[in-house]
C-alpha cells in the first residue's frame, strides 16, 4: 500500500476516502479505459439527481461563473448552480485560442441558458465579478433572458473597501512596519527557523508560520496582522519592536475586522442580496463609529462609491422591502431609492412570471397586478390581511411568501430573496479543477475534466442535508452610504482578472510547507451525524482548538475518530471542522 501511495504521488487522507476504501475491498480492479467510461456515467447519473433536485425546489437559482486558466494557458469558465445555500457545479466553457470578449462568451453561454429552460429549471440572478465585460455580457444576455438580474460580486466589492481604507495616512507607518517585519522574515532562512525553534522550546502544540499578505485580496492583511501579533513573544526575540507599533497594530486589526465578517457572510452560498444590504449597513455604522475624521470620511466615500457602482443597488433594496424592513423616506434621494425598489419588484417580476409561463397574464397586465398587491403588502389589506399573523408563524422571510404564495408578489418575493450575493462557489471550483487538471494528466480530453469535476465536486452535496433558511433579522438600517459632511470624486474602477478567493484559515507560508492537498479533502467526504454541542465545545478544549489552528491529517483524523465513537454515520468531516472553527476562541 505505501508503494502504490508513493509511487502514484497519492495524499494520504486518501485512504481515509469511504469510496476509496471501498475500492480496496472490491475483487475486480477497473482498467484505464473501463474506469474513465464509468466516470462518464457516474457523472451523467449526478446530473439527473441535481436536475431532479432543483426541479423540486421552490426556488429559482442563481447561476454564477468566472473564469481562470488551466494547466494549457487555456482560459475556461466555470458555471455554478446556486439553489437553497447548495452550489453545484454545473460546466465549463473553455476558450483555447479565441479573445474572451462579451460577444464570445454570450455565444457560449446562451445554449447553457437555453439547456436550462429547457430542464425547466427557473433562475434569475446572474453573478459574477466586477469586471467590465461582463457588464457587457448581461446586457447581450438579457436580450434573449430580459428578466435576468445582474449581481457583481459583493466579496468582491468589499476588498476593494478594504483596499481604500488601507490608504488611509493613520495606517502607513504601522503597514510598513508589518511589511518591513514580514520582508526580514521572507529574506531570511534562519530567522524563520529560528521562529519554528523557539516555538517548540515553548511547547507550542500548534507551530505557525507568518502570513504573507495577497495583492490582490486585502483581507488577507488582517489575516498576516493577526499572525504577526499571535506571534508576537517569538518576533521580537527576533526583530524586537516597540510597544506602540504592537498598540497601533491592534487597533488595525479591530478596525479591519468587520469588513472581515462581512467579506465572510457574503460569500457563503447561503447568503442573498439582503445579506448584501444588512453589511452594507453594518460596514457604514462601523465607520461612522470612527474617530480618526481621515479614515472614516475615505471609508464611507468608498463605501458609498461601491453602493452605486458595484451592487445592484435597486434589487437590493427591494429585498430590504420584501423583509419587512421600513427603509427611510425623509429625503428625495431616499425617497427615489425606495421608489426605484419598488419598480424593480414589479418590473423584474412582471419579466420572470411571463418568461417561466408561471402566469398566463401578459407582462404589462403583470407589472400592475405586482404594484397593487405590492402596496397591499405595505398597508396591510387583502390579501395582506393577516400578515403580522403569518409573519409570526414563519421563521424567515421566505417562509412568511410561501404562506402567501397564490398570489403573484410571493412568487417574485421568493425569486428575488434567493439571488446569491457572491461567485465565491465558483473560485473554489478552480482549486478542484486544478487539482483534477493538473501537469501530469494535462493530456485529459474536457469530458473527462468535466466528468471528473462533476462527481467531484458535487458527491457531498448530494448526501448533506438542506441548510436551515435564513431568519428573520432585526437590524437597524438606513439608505445613505455616505457622511452628510463629506465629498468624493466618482472613481473608475477595473478589477483584474479574477483569483481564488483567499479564506481566512489559508496559510501564505513563506517557509517550506507540505503541498496542500485542500483541493483533494474537498471530494472527500466521511459519513457522521452533525455532532452536538457538547461534543463540539469538548473536543476543542481537550485539543486547544482555535479559528486559526491547521487540521492536517492527524488532527483530522483524531476528529474522525471522536466524531465516529460520539455519533457516527450522517454529515462531512469539512462541515464538522467549519463547525469547530465558528465555535472556537479566536488565537
């Protein structure tokens, strides 16, 4: 077995794979040519069951996509299917030679579309990045899809948030402190060793690295920051700093934490573009909350620079409506805001009930049918009547339109409320596809690429169990992004070509670390129940478990094995270990 492992470059998280193990016990070993036709069924048999499974659900999708390069320099478009907090990954279009411009990748992605009609699946977000063309792409799109919504990547918008404060005068000479510090560290051998040695002289069980920050995702100078004061006793016994760089660094990390959280709640698959409203919000009474007059004033003109330029402010706000949020009327532009809102729910609506044949009235008979029951919804009448009640018997918004769902408004309620917020799904497919479509198998045909990427991806989705939906939520919200005393000039923004998103538990080492093998955990699953709280606040206190701790294959499978004696049989090994990590102390 360790010959066959090593021989074949194999992870050994591998054998404890279900499937695979499986395999071990199986008597007739498939050949090279048998095996790869069986992937091309198994996949072929996924399919079916996610058709089945989002012709049952009653929710539209969101279907979001972007693009990476592949181990030929090929450029290629993941597409993902996004239905009731569940991301399947659905195809990719690979572009071998050709320029990717709006014109092609309509052309490509249209029958995608089209195939989806056809299944009769209904889908109304459409959510990728930034970038301009596919701002360029919608608008080809929406000739033939006229009901579609764009969504631009609200993780997204948030880092380039992130990018703007990070300019701020208050925080320069502690940012160069961080980079200076983590730049000894690069450039020097010895000094990274002797930080591993003088952790283990500590009787650290979990040795860290420092964090190396990404240009491209500002988040991640948090995550470095975080690193850096963990580490602190170890620093500087190596590169001693004062204790006014160590305060300054502390107040950065507590002002950097709350785009943090919003970048992390936006980009789950369970968010919504309500989701996008309630941290647009919390981000701005965080910065209002600031006493330094230069960053708080940069804050809020980026925040509200990326309100109107990033974020489909229109259907966002209607779902701030359409969930019992009272959005502030008091001044023109709040007002126009409220009334656009409102347009966007019987004009999107009006589109989508006539598209899917969900309603035989024509469209303009639609859009005055959704504004009369719209406002029916807002005083309270029939059909409206018993709306407090129903509001009472139900847990989410969601929950509260499928009492009501005879009328026209619940069913464009419904729509709108399942809209992702985020493509963050899809950059985790690239990992996955690069691992499957790696420099030793770049010989594999874009069938088996996909076949492979199919099962792979989607096997766990397949056996987890539907995500609770999202509660009702009582905040306190407003319409303006910007401090009344402060001014901006409109800025332009192009965002670079999209890359994978960096998750707070990522390590940047800049020492030599074990190849990561994330890719290859993702399509492993290991049958168990959810484990119960008890079990959950056990385990990491009689293993030290904290957010940022690593769980490399002994501590996985410690928490297999505890996990399989507790209750076994039921969920993955990666929802228990997300579990223990929003349940854990921070470092």
């Amino acid at each position: 077995m360790a010959i066959a492992f090593a021989t074949n470059h194999l992870s050994f998280q591998l054998a404890d794979s279900p499937p695979f193990r499986l395999l071990l016990r199986s008597p007739n070993y498939p050949k090279r040519k048998a095996l790869k036709a069986a992937t091309l069924v198994v996949a072929q048999e996924y399919r079916e069951q996610i058709l089945q499974r989002l012709r049952d659900a009653s929710a539209p999708l969101g279907i979001a996509f972007d693009g990476w390069t592949n181990v030929k320099g090929q450029k290629v478009t993941n597409i993902v299917l996004i239905c009731r907090s569940v991301a399947y990954y659905w195809c990719s279009i690979v572009n071998r030679n050709e320029k990717n411009t709006a014109s092609w990748l309509a052309a490509k992605l249209t029958p995608v579309l089209q195939e989806l009609h056809r299944e009769r699946l209904r889908f109304a977000g459409f959510i990728g990045d930034n970038e301009a063309v596919n701002g360029a792409l919608y608008k080809k799109l929406r000739m033939e899809f006229p009901f579609l919504l764009r969504v631009p990547c609200s993780a997204h918008s948030i880092q380039l948030i992130v990018k703007d404060v990070l300019l701020a005068e208050r925080w320069a000479e502690v940012k160069s402190t961080v980079e200076e510090v983590l730049k000894q560290f690069s450039s020097k051998k010895e000094c990274r060793t002797k930080l591993h040695s003088l952790q283990e002289a500590s009787g650290r069980d979990t040795i860290l690295n420092l964090i190396k920050p990404n240009e491209t995702r500002w988040n991640s100078f948090l995550y470095a920051s975080r690193r850096l004061q963990a580490l602190r006793a170890f620093v500087d016994l190596i590169f001693k700093q004062n204790e006014d760089f160590w305060g300054k660094l502390t107040l950065l990390i507590d002002f950097l934490e709350p785009f943090q959280t919003a970048t992390d709640i936006v980009q789950r698959d369970s968010s919504t573009l309500f989701d996008v409203f309630e941290q647009w919000n919390v981000l701005n009474k965080h910065l209002l909350s600031e006493k330094d007059g230069d960053v708080r004033n940069l804050g809020l003109n980026s925040l509200r620079d990326r309100w109107h330029a990033n974020v489909n402010t229109a259907a966002t706000n209607a779902t701030a409506l359409l969930s019992f949020i009272q959005l502030p009327e008091d001044t023109d532009e709040h007002r126009e805001a409220v009334q656009l809102a409102k347009e966007e729910i019987a004009s999107f609506g009006s589109q989508y009930l006539s598209f899917f044949e969900i309603s035989k009235l024509s469209v303009e008979e639609l859009h005055g049918r959704l504004l009369l029951q719209f406002g029916a919804f807002r005083t309270r009448t029939p059909p409206f009547a018993m709306l407090e009640r129903d509001r009472r018997l139900s847990s989410s918004p969601i929950q509260f339109w499928s009492l009501n769902i005879e009328t026209e408004l619940a069913k464009v309620a419904i729509a709108l409320l399942s809209i992702p917020s985020s493509e963050a799904a899809v950059e985790r497919t690239f990992s996955a596809q690069d691992s499957i479509h790696r420099k030793k198998r770049n010989a594999l045909k874009a069938d088996t690429v996909q076949a492979s990427m199919f099962i792979a991806f989607n096997h766990r989705k397949l056996t987890m169990p539907d995500e609770p939906l999202p509660e009702f939520k009582e905040v306190e919200l407003s319409l303006d992004y910007a401090d009344p005393e402060t001014d901006s000039e409109n800025e332009s923004e192009s965002s670079s070509s999209s890359e994978d998103e960096l998750d707070e538990d990522d390590d940047v080492s800049m020492a030599e670390e074990e190849e990561s093998e994330d890719a290859a955990t993702a399509a492993v699953s290991v049958p168990m129940r959810l484990a119960s709280e008890v079990f959950l606040q056990n385990f990491i206190r009689d293993n030290n478990i904290h957010r940022k701790t690593r769980f490399g294959p002994d501590l996985r499978a410690k928490l297999d094995e505890a996990a399989r004696e507790h209750n076994p049989g039921g969920a993955a090994l990666e929802t228990l270990i997300k579990k223990l990590r929003r349940q854990a102390p921070p470092l």
